[in-house]
C-alpha cells in the first residue's frame, strides 16, 4: 500500500491555512486506506503559531484515527531548530535534538502544548496572556478582562468540541514586527455541529461559513447552561479595535477577519475548529470601552475594572 505522501512548501502561516489543509483532504475521509502517512516539510522556509498548532492537531488526530505519520523534517536549519525549540517535535513523538540552551521563553512565546483539561487550559491561557501583557499596548490595566474572552475561547474546546486530541494552543511575540500571534484548535466535531445542540438556533444557518458567523454574534452558544456564547465576540471586538486579523476555521468553512471587515469562505476541510488571533503590539486596545459599547441598557460592566480603578 503506499503512502499518503503531505508535502508543504514556503511559509506556512495564517494566509495560507489553506494551501496547508489541502493535501490533507482525502485522509479525512472515514472510510480512506489506513496506509502510512509522510509529512514532508523539507521545502518549509518559515512556520507561525497557527501552522504549528494546526500540523501538530493534525498529526495527533491521525494517529487517533490509526495512522502511522512520520515526518521528514525541513531543510533548512533555522526553521528545523524552530520547530525543535518550540517543542513540535515533542508533542509528535519526533526525535530531534536542540543543540542551544534553551531559555525561559516567559514573554516571548508558549511553546505548542496539548491541554487535556480545563484547568491545564487555564494555566496556558495564563502564560499566553503574560505573552500580550509584555507585548501588547495598552493592555496590562485590563488583564482580567482579556483573560475572560480568551479563556472562554479555550474552554469552548472542552465544553463543546468533543474533541479525541482535546486543545492544542501556541503563541509567540514578534518584537520586530509589533505583532502576537495565538492559536488554538482542536479535532472535535466542528463548530456547525456544537450549534445544532442548542434547538433555538435550528434553522439559523446552512453552511460551516453560515454557522461561524452566527457563533461570533453574542450570546450564541451550543450549550448555554454553560457558556455565555460572548468569548468569540469579544475576542474579535479586540481584533478589530486593533486592526489585526483573525480566522475562525471549522469544517469547510472560515471566517477572515482584518481589522473591521469579515469575510465568510468556502474552505478545505479541517475537521474541528482553529482559531488563530493576530494583535499588532503598536496599537493600544481600550478593552473597557468595549466591554460597554455592548453592555445591556441601563448597565455595564464596570465590575470587571473595579481592581483597576481601587
């Protein structure tokens, strides 16, 4: 039987996720040929955080399935000592060595991590908000409140997504650049089917696209005795107040959001759900005002700056 052979070229980041799912697409298939798959990334020049969450979900979810996945590594070896450093090869059972002293990477970057539960996703989200509190503007003052999206964001997967592979998160600062990058994603059921177990949003939508654009209204949710269907919503507030980018990817469909304008897309299938976020680091974010733009009438949610201002 031969192998499925994945092979990934140039830079794999958020503006091309799907040139990356693409090779994958028939292994997806429940009723494919358990045959051997080779992940070759020899011609990989550069790997951001939502590429190295969505291969590492990847290859977890097939070996899940039953498939063998090895893995011939890049060329170059600026991207294969990344990789290493950023533990992929850890989390995918690839023996490779890092020959430098590995540094506390507090502030700089989370290396790619699988969370099994809510509370290993609570300390993670901890360490990637420490990651935007030293790199993003104007957000140390309110660091509770960006905490509150992002960690409903990140228990989403454990509350919704049945996910085999559970939580897979990564983020990293780039300095140069006045840019964070976060992804999370997981290899559950997708965000169409979490919507469909909640009867007052049946009939709302028809597509993977349709249903992300729903999910990121507020007070949407798939199971409301548990969430308050808002994390998504903020999340992307913040996004556009900042002028960043974020996709929302799940099933065969993505929603691309750069600064104000989203855009629904047909897309290759993944699966579960990725959410990649982009902040620019220059650019301060007034998380309060926010917060209130959408409070109910009559009310705010001043409580959750009363530490700020005491």
């Amino acid at each position: 039987m031969d192998d499925w052979d994945v092979i990934l070229n140039g830079d794999l980041d958020l503006e091309n996720l799907a040139s990356i799912l693409t090779p994958w697409q028939p292994l997806w298939n429940p009723a494919v040929a358990r045959a051997p798959v080779h992940l070759d990334l020899r011609g990989v020049t550069f790997v951001w955080p939502s590429a190295i969450t969505l291969l590492t979900a990847a290859i977890l979810l097939l070996r899940q399935r039953g498939f063998e996945v090895r893995i011939t590594p890049p060329d170059l070896e600026k991207v294969h000592s990344y990789l290493a450093r950023i533990d992929f090869y850890a989390l995918v059972d690839f023996e490779a060595d890092y020959p430098w002293p590995r540094y506390d990477s507090s502030g700089r970057f989370r290396e790619v991590v699988q969370a099994n539960s809510e509370a290993e996703g609570e300390t993670v989200v901890g360490e990637v908000l420490e990651i935007l509190g030293r790199n993003l503007a104007g957000i140390g003052p309110v660091y509770d409140a960006v905490q509150y999206a992002f960690l409903e964001v990140v228990n989403n997967v454990f509350h919704h997504a049945h996910s085999p592979i559970q939580a897979i998160i990564c983020a990293q600062s780039y300095p140069q650049l006045h840019r964070v990058e976060l992804a999370v994603v997981d290899g559950g059921r997708g965000i169409p089917a979490s919507l469909e177990g909640n009867p007052k949003l049946s009939g709302r939508f028809s597509t993977a696209a349709e249903a992300i654009q729903l999910a990121v209204q507020p007070r949407i949710t798939g199971r409301p005795e548990y969430n308050t269907g808002e994390g998504l919503f903020f999340t992307l507030e913040f996004i556009k107040a900042n002028g960043g980018d974020a996709c929302i990817h799940s099933q065969d469909g993505r929603l691309w959001v750069q600064g104000d304008q989203a855009t629904p897309q047909l897309a290759p299938l993944w699966p579960g759900t990725l959410v990649a976020l982009r902040f620019w680091t220059d650019r301060p974010v007034v998380t309060k005002t926010i917060f209130n733009r959408h409070a109910p009438p009559e009310e705010d949610f001043d409580w959750l700056f009363e530490e700020e201002n005491a």
